[in-house]
C-alpha cells in the first residue's frame, strides 16, 4: 500500500514530464509492450526497452523533464542501474519499481516497492509482472487524472475512431 501511496503523490510530477520512458530487466520482455501502450493512451509519448544497450544509449539522450520508470524483479540488474544513474546524472526524474532494500531501491528519485513472495530466481515469475502491471496502471491513471477529463477524453475519443477505421467492415 506503501507504493500506491507514493505513486498518488508523484502524480503532479509525472503528468508535467515531457517523457516516459519505461525500462525492463531484459528477461521479463513480454511486459515491455505493456508498458508502452497504456501510457500511450494519455497522451505522453512512451518508449520500452529490454535491451540493456538501448537503455544505456536511450537513457544517455534524456534530460531534465523528462522521467525514465526503471522496473525490476530484484533490483539488482546490473544494465537497469547503469541505465538508471545515466539518466538520473543527466537530469531525469527516476522512478523505479522493485524490491525493497535492493541497490536500484536507492537509486532512483523515487521507489515504489513491488515486494512479493516469489523468488527472484524464477523463470517466469507470475506475481511480481502482474504487481509491476498494477503499479504502472496507477501511475497512468493519476496521470489521466491529473491532465483531466476535458483534455484526455477528445484525445481517446479520436484514438478510438482512427482505430475504427482499420477494421474491415
């Protein structure tokens, strides 16, 4: 509860970035498309990486209003916290989703924990995606919230009819 709580608090500073910039532990890539489309629907323009390089490189190019959103299992992935001191050095708001008590906890601008019980070690870990796809869809929605309905429901309303249109009849 913790985490949801401070995602409602950041949720001013998240909606005034210019950037969301999701990045994932590179064995968990099937998230990656998720993490794109739902902020997508807001408005704000998203990029997900699972390749540590891109995220180095990616994270090297961002700024000040911007803000990267690290997510991790362990938070002990060596391509996410170089990715993510890259671009905290630079200027970006770090927003990091992991275990408590981990060293990517501590390197972010803010920490919401995704504590769970299953193992780090797992293949494919079920609990902690479906943990990191709940927090991200707070994240958005106190986005949503904060840009309001006046703005955001012409934006979706004109996602879904150009949506419409590639539907065969």
């Amino acid at each position: 509860m913790r985490g949801i709580a401070a995602a409602l608090r950041v949720k001013v500073q998240v909606a005034l970035q210019e950037r969301y910039q999701a990045l994932e532990d590179a064995a968990r890539e099937h998230l990656a498309p998720d993490l794109e489309v739902v902020p997508t629907q807001t408005g704000m323009h998203t990029i997900a990486y699972s390749d540590g390089h891109m995220q180095v490189m990616s994270a090297s190019l961002l700024g000040p209003g911007d803000c990267v959103v690290v997510i991790s299992n362990s938070g002990r992935t060596r391509d996410l916290m170089d990715a993510c001191d890259i671009a905290r050095k630079n200027g970006a708001t770090t927003i990091v989703i992991t275990a408590s008590g981990s060293p990517l906890a501590a390197a972010g601008h803010i920490h919401l924990s995704a504590d769970h019980p299953e193992g780090f070690d797992r293949y494919s870990p079920m609990v902690s995606r479906l943990l990191h796809l709940l927090i991200i869809d707070v994240l958005v929605t106190c986005v949503a919230l904060r840009i309001g309905g006046g703005k955001l429901q012409p934006r979706l309303q004109e996602m879904k009819n150009n949506l419409r249109n590639k539907r065969y009849a």
